[in-house]
C-alpha cells in the first residue's frame, strides 16, 4: 500500500504516520526527519536545506529529488511506503508520479488531514520532538516523564522552527505552494479528507476505517 499524508504544518501528520506505520506494517518516510537528519551529519544537503527551514521556506524541489529517489528504491519500500511531508509542491508530486510510473507503481490513497490555522498555531507552539521521530505536546499529547521520550527515553527538545514567525511563514508556504495538491490528488479520485481537528485516538480511527477499505 502506498499511502501520502497530506496537510499543513502541525495537523498531526507525524503522529498519525507513526501510528499508521505500526498497524499497517509500513516504512514512514518523513522529509523532515531525513533532512533534520542530514543538518545534525553536517552533509552538503543539510547545509544547504538548513537555510531554508530556519526561515521556515519549503526547501527546492530539486534538492529532495535524489534523496526520495533513494529512499524509494530501498528494499522495505517494495511493498508500500508512507509518505509524510512528500510531495509538497506540483512539482514534486509530478516527479513522484514518474518515480512511481517508472517502477509500475500506484499511489492508493491520500490523507488530507484538515485543522484550522488557530488550532494549528496551538499544536505547534507546544509540540516537543525527539530526535527519534517521536512528537509530543505539553498540555494535548505529554510524555509519562517530563522532558523524556517515551518510546527511547531520549531527551525531548522544541524544534527551532516552531517559534511564531517561522510558523507564519510554513502556513504561508503551505497555503501558496501545498495546498493545490489537495484539488491534483482529489481530481485523481486518490483524495480522502480527515477531519484531524479530533483527538489522536478518534484521527486515527477514521483514518484505520478508510485504510482498511482499500
Ligand atoms: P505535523 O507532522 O503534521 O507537523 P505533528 O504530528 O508533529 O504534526 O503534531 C503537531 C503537534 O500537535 C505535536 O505537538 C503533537 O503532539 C500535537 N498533536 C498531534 N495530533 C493532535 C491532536 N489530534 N490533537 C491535539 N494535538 C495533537
Ligand atoms: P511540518 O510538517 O511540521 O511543517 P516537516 O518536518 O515535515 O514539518 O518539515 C520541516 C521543514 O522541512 C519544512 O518547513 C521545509 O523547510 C522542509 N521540508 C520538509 N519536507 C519538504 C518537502 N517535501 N519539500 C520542501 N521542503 C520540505
Ligand atoms: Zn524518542
């Protein structure tokens, strides 16, 4: 199964996709993470992304081609994959389409995965990450132990993103340049929305009832 996560910063797109990932047995596959990762390795990717993701900019198609690439042709991706935070742009989700056309395969199912911007503003001003994946909030989604990841017991840190002006600038850039994909996928007849303005639990059993239909 392939599955795309689609929606604004904050919607809760990774924590969905870690719960998806387990129950349906899939690698989650987090531009984000992979490029977060790049910066703290210091490789000529991370150098060159950082720059954007501080001002809160999408970083250039072209940058995320090989990586994508890469990470696609791995071998846990031969039955499916989650995308989460890819594609982001028309441009990518066409290069995605000729990755997968090359390969002989499909894309089942996207997730729209809507909040207003008021809630989104909440989500993200509080949410702590660790460098495993793992995200949580301080008041919507704490840790058993303050400060400390539950699932690895790392130290839990605020993303230097995540602080008002840079998230201005990730809304605008989701509106502008994220959101028509939402009217591409659903002319495609791939687009499910989610109503992600519920709890983790209730988001994830819409999303579980949609999966298990396909
Ligand atoms: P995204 O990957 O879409 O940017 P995250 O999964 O990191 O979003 O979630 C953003 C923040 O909102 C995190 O702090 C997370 O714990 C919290 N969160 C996620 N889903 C919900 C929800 N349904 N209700 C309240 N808070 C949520
Ligand atoms: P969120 O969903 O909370 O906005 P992500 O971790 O998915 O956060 O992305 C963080 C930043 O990484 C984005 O603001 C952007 O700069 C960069 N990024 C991630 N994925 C992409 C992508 N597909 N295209 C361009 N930039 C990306
Ligand atoms: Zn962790």
């Amino acid at each position: 199964m392939i599955i795309i996560l689609l929606g604004p910063p904050g919607a809760g797109k990774g924590t969905q996709a870690k719960k998806i990932s387990e129950k349906f047995s899939l690698p989650h596959i987090s531009t984000g993470d992979m490029l977060r990762d790049n910066i703290i390795r210091n490789t000529a990717l991370g150098i060159k992304a950082k720059s954007y993701m501080d001002k809160g900019e999408l970083v250039p198609d072209d940058l995320l081609l090989d990586i994508i690439k890469v990470r696609l042709s791995e071998p846990d991706c031969s039955s499916g994959f989650l995308l989460d935070g890819y594609p982001r742009t028309l441009a990518q989700a066409d290069a995605l389409g000729k990755i997968l056309d090359n390969t002989g395969k499909e894309i089942d199912v996207v997730l729209n995965i809507h909040v207003d911007d008021e809630e989104l503003i909440n989500r993200l001003s509080g949410r702590r990450m660790c460098s495993c994946g793992a995200s949580y909030h301080v008041l919507f989604n704490p840790p058993k132990k303050e400060g400390i990841c539950d699932s690895c017991n790392g130290e839990l840190y605020q993303r230097n993103d995540d602080t008002p002006e840079t998230v201005k600038n990730r809304l605008a850039a989701y509106k502008k340049l994220t959101e028509p994909l939402i009217d591409y996928y659903n002319k495609k007849a791939l687009l499910h929305t989610i109503d992600g303005g519920k709890d983790i639990p209730g988001i994830f059993g819409d999303i579980a009832k949609v999966l298990e239909e396909i």
